[in-house]
C-alpha cells in the first residue's frame, strides 16, 4: 500500500484499503465504458442493437458485458467508498470524490429507468 510521506499531500490519498478499492473501481468505470464504446464501433459496427436489454446481451454480448462490469463498477465504488468513509473513517479526496461519482451515476441510473431513455 502506498503511503504518502508528505504532509501535504496526505489529504488527497485513501487511506484505508476500501478507500483504494473504491478509487480504483471509480478508474475501471470510464475505462470500460470506453472499451464499450470502442467495441460499438468496430466490432459491432454492422449488427443492430436489441430492443431491450436481454436483447442487447443476446446481439452484443461483450458489448453488453462491459457496459454492464462498467456500471457495476461504478456501483461499487460508491458502495465501497461509503464503507471506506463510515466505517474506517477515510476522509482521503480520492476517497470522497470516487463516492461521490458513484453516487452520479446511481442517480443517472434510477433516472433512465424511472424516465426511459
């Protein structure tokens, strides 16, 4: 685990296991919408997508899987960044901001199911 010595940036960093957990999960989120978004234009340039989302899985099944690891991603990072906080009291910016963008797409989410997209 990497500790910092400096006194000044000691703010910035988690310092609990959770709180490295959530950043990193935080990190995995655009990078695997990324990979997703790449795959729509290569991989799955020709083939049209489903009318749902089981439907989705069966036309685009590793498009779907990293859509799907990607805001599971993202979920866990404000759930995990949550226990880092309350439970080990990390209070590290890293640590608050990967919550916090977690906390953003959860309410992304509940609005695409509640509106429709």
């Amino acid at each position: 685990m990497f500790w910092c010595q400096d006194s000044t940036m000691r703010w910035l960093l988690p310092r609990s296991r959770p709180g490295w957990w959530s950043v990193g999960l935080a990190i995995a989120l655009p990078v695997l919408v990324a990979v997703g978004a790449a795959l729509t234009n290569t991989l799955y340039a020709g083939v049209p997508s489903g009318n749902s989302f089981l439907g989705d899985l069966r036309a685009r099944p590793v498009l779907w899987l990293t859509m799907v690891a990607g805001m599971g991603s993202g979920i866990a990072a404000f759930v995990v960044g949550l226990v880092a906080i309350i439970r080990a009291k990390d209070r590290g910016l890293l640590t608050i901001a990967a919550t916090a963008f977690g906390a953003l797409l959860i309410v992304f989410l509940f609005g695409e199911a509640i509106l429709g997209g």
